[in-house]
C-alpha cells in the first residue's frame, strides 16, 4: 500500500494590501485597495477591512469606489510584491521541493514526503504558517487534503489566517453541502443551469442522474460529476511552464491615436522580450489584445458594463524573444484589425514558448531593417544586424537590471501614462 497522499495549498491572505498595511502601520484596521487608483483601473487586492463593502479583486475601480468610497486606494508596487513573494516561496521550499506556484501569493505543495519530519500533517501546516509569519509579519491560509481541489476549497474554507484538514474519508462529508458555484469548471452561466434543474450542491451533482447532465454539458458531465465527490488526480508540478507571457494596459482616457498606439505596443513587446529571455523562453506565436471602448450593451450587468474584446495572433517559423520582431508583428496584426474606433485596452503575449538554451537562435532572413542594412554601406556596412539585435536585448536587460528601468530605453519608447499595466499570469 502506497503512502498517504497530502497536498496542502498556501494562499497569502490578502497580499497586496497585506504588504501594505505591515509597511504603513497607519492603514491597518482601514479599507486598502490596491489598484483601482482611477475608475478605469482594476483592483489588485482588497484587504478584509474593504471586503466587508462588498470589494474584490478583479473589480472595476468604479464599482469599488461606489461600494467603499472612504477607502484607501493604493498604486501597486509590483516589485516589493514579488519581492515579498520569492521569499514565501523559498520558505515553502524547507517544507518540500514539490511546489508548484500559482501566482505571487499562492501554491501547491505536495508534502506527502516530509509529514514524519514535522509530526503529522496538521503539525507541519501548523509550523508553515508560523515559519512566514515569523519572516514576513504576513498570514497565509492553508488547506490539507488528499488533492488539489479539495486543499484549495479546504483553504477557502478557513480564510483568513485559517487551517483546514480535511482526510481522505471526510472529503464528500466537507464537500457535499457546498454551493455548487464553489467548484472549479462551473461559472456564473454554467451555475444558473444548474440550478435551474434542482443542482445546487456538490453532493446533489454528485448524485444527479447521468443523462440530464449530459444533455446539459456533454461530454463534461464525467469530469464534474468526479470532481463534485472530490476527485482530483493532477499532481504538483514542481517545473510547471508558462503557457504565455505578456503585458498589458489600461489608458486613463480612450486612444485612438495610430501613433499613440505604436508607442504602447513597442513597449509592450520590449518588456515582454525582456521578461522571455529572464524566464529563459522564445515563442513562436505572438497575440494582440484590443479591449474597444465602446461598452456592449446586451452584456451589460450587475459588474457594469462590459467592453468588447479582440484578439489577433501570428505563428512563427522560428520562436523569438526579440523585441524589434515582436513589435513589429503586434503592430503588423494592429493594422489588420482596421479599426476606426476608440480603444480602452492594450495588449502583447507570446505563447508556444520553448526553451531558449542558452543560445541565440534564429531570426527570420528577411526581418525588417535586415534587408537595409545590408544594403549599407560605411563604418556598420560589416556588421550582422540580426546577431547585433540578439546581443542588443541581453545588454539592456543588464543595464536595466543594474541601474533601473529608467536608465535606458529605445528611443521610439513613450507610453505615457497608463490606469495600470500588468503582467500576463505565467500559466495563464
């Protein structure tokens, strides 16, 4: 018989604003919102103070500033914030080396090797949380399960500063009564229909008959079925890859500046280059994101209104992590969406992304700029454009690195001033 399987999931409570309120003792006991610093904005993080109002992440600012107008609303400090983060997660590193991180302030650990080493399980989630508050000065909530989706609903469960274990044998006794909302794959729409043939619960989709479940999701009706009693066999991938990475931004006022619009994207593809070849990756296919200004009103609901979104993308022969030829294909895939409107939304990913190696790959032969420099003459008529533009990214990433991002940039570079950029979620 194989070992006890446990899986605890660490989700940091409140960070942003946590963060905040440790460094500014001033705002503690006070609604703090991070993000949402203009109605256009999005909020980052609400601390529990503000979630009384009815304040989440992921909110428009303007409906944040409706539900909590006395509150604190704070730009995001991202860096101080990742900061913060690769110190929990080197933490959760003592525990095990199986972690998978979900984002800044949470993560899969699989502890199924190291419970004898602390005592058990409760006494080693007990001991994690103590070990980053004693670092930190912050609570995390942890939640201990045989799987992934029951540790993150055992997690939820105990918010905030909580520990919820929850055994093997008493998975469909915790799950059952739960809203039926609360399980991963089931969204607002998905839980209306649900609702509307007499689901309402994990236990009664757990126990519903097959047929008008399938008749409702198809094929999914397996999946849930086996995830409403609790079963979970993903493991904790310790080396999970990013799927994309990107950034994007929100303008303070609509644009529709094609010049304006050039300018955001060649910094968009700059910083996304930049964070490719950190993360040591190229990719292969390059996205655009265009949120129009222009509210639907069919769509329009208790979040406000919501925007249109498009998306364009193009594959490449050979992956990148040049910043010159993401720019020009973000830019390349503007001109073809031909839009005459407004705009409220910019964005530039790269995904099918592959190892880099250590070298420099290859670019395409006919990249733009190649064919007239090599039709140069004088002092650069010798040189390679294409290995001088991979060797260009790796110094500025070192100049920036050592002195801050202010110190250099290319000169076409001026985004002005934006609600908030961000960058895409690695596994996104």
């Amino acid at each position: 018989m194989g070992a006890e399987r446990w899986i605890l999931h660490a989700d940091m409570d409140a960070f942003y604003a946590s963060i905040e309120q440790r460094d500014h003792p001033e705002l503690r006991g006070l609604p703090v919102i991070v993000g949402a610093t203009s109605p256009r904005g999005v909020v980052a993080a609400a601390s529990y103070e503000a979630r009384r109002f009815g304040v989440r992440s992921a909110m428009p600012g303007f409906r944040a500033r409706q539900l909590c107008p006395g509150g604190v609303y704070l730009p995001s400090n991202m860096a101080l914030y990742a900061q913060v983060s690769r110190q929990i997660q080197a933490l959760f590193h003592d525990f095990t080396p199986l972690v998978e991180p979900l984002a800044l302030d949470e993560a899969f650990l699989d502890v199924s090797g190291s419970m004898d080493l602390f005592g058990g399980i409760e006494a080693l989630a007990r001991e994690l949380k103590r070990r980053v508050l004693e670092a930190t000065g912050l609570c995390v909530s942890v939640g201990a399960a045989p799987n992934k989706l029951v540790a993150k609903i055992a997690c939820n469960l105990g918010k905030p500063d909580g520990l919820r274990v929850i055994a093997a044998s008493e998975v469909r006794h915790a799950l059952d009564p739960l809203a039926i909302g609360e399980l991963w794959g089931v969204g607002p729409v998905l839980e209306r229909k649900l609702q509307a043939i007499g689901v309402r619960t994990f236990g009664e989709l757990a126990r519903l008959e097959r047929a008008p479940l399938e008749a409702l999701v198809g094929r999914r009706a397996s999946e849930l079925q086996a995830l409403a009693r609790g079963e979970d066999t993903r493991e904790v991938e310790a080396q999970r890859s990013p799927k994309s990475i990107g950034e994007e931004n929100t303008f303070e006022s609509d644009v529709q500046s094609e010049a304006r619009v050039d300018e955001v994207l060649r910094a968009h593809a700059d910083a996304v280059a930049r964070r490719l070849r950190r993360a040591g990756y190229r990719g292969r296919t390059i996205h655009l994101k265009i949120k129009l200004a222009r509210a639907d009103a069919a769509r329009a609901g208790a979040r406000g209104p919501q925007y249109p979104l498009l998306s364009r993308s193009k594959t490449l022969p050979d992956a990148t992590d040049d910043a010159e030829q993401i720019s020009s294909v973000a830019r390349a895939l503007w001109r073809s969406a031909a839009l005459r409107v407004p705009i409220r939304l910019l964005g530039v990913s790269v995904s099918a992304l592959e190892s880099s190696g250590g070298g420099q790959g290859q670019l395409g032969l006919f990249e733009p700029g190649a064919a007239r420099s090599r039709a140069s003459s004088g002092a650069g008529a010798g040189v390679d454009p294409i290995r001088a533009r991979g060797r260009l990214g790796p110094t500025l990433d070192a100049i920036t690195e050592r002195f801050g991002s202010q110190a250099i940039g290319r000169a076409v570079e001026a985004p002005g001033k934006v609600t908030h950029g961000r960058g895409i979620k690695r596994g996104s």
